[in-house]
C-alpha cells in the first residue's frame, strides 16, 4: 500500500488558521508562524474581554443607579438595602433602565425602599 503523508490535512489546518488572521497588519495575515502566534493572542484577549465585558456593564448598571438613588436622597448602598428589604426583586440592569426611561417609576421604587428601612 502507498504511503499517506499529511499534507491535505496540513493545509487545512494552516489555511483556516490563515483565515483567522485575515485582515492583520502585514506578515500576521501571510505568514503561517507569524498568524499562528496572532490568533493565539486574539483568541486570549477575546477570552478576557468576554469576561471584562460583564464587569464594564455591571459598573455602568450600577453608576446610573447611584445617580438616579442621589436624585432621589439616597445613596446607592442604602438604596440596594432598601430594596432588598423591601422585597424589590429587579437585578441591577432593569434598574438601571427604570432610571435612565422611567423617572417616576424609579422615584416610586426608592420611595418604598426608603419607607423599608
């Protein structure tokens, strides 16, 4: 029987990694050892950003939140413990729209976490 080498598999493989890398500044795009270690890099920063993502939109949820609370004669952490023990149930981002679109709805909310403490 003859001998099988790998080279379609081979070039499958640098082909798609190729692929990846389309589109980066000179050799990464062209060359295969030089898009190898740039995917490998994009893939980390991707990796990162998606949890970065997360925290970035928590912080912005939770300034708009302070925000509307200081409008309203509270701070954010009095407001959040309000809330709970008012048995508010909204997570940070449905506030955060509650205050941003609906004023009197976010002054109605505060006024009962304020009356729960």
């Amino acid at each position: 029987m003859a001998r099988i080498k790998g080279a379609l598999a081979t070039r499958k493989r640098r082909n798609k990694t190729l692929k990846l890398a389309k589109g980066y500044f000179g050799a990464k795009s062209k060359h295969f050892k030089m898009a190898k270690q740039a995917v490998m890099k994009s893939g980390q920063y991707a990796y990162i950003g998606r949890k970065q993502k997360k925290r970035t939109f928590r912080q912005l949820w939770i300034t708009r939140i302070s925000a509307a609370a200081k409008l309203n004669g509270m701070n954010y952490s009095t407001f959040m413990n309000g809330c709970k023990k008012a048995g508010v149930t909204l997570n940070r981002k449905m506030l955060s729209e509650i205050a941003i679109h609906d004023a009197e709805g976010f002054a109605a909310i505060a006024a009962k976490a304020k009356a729960a403490l």
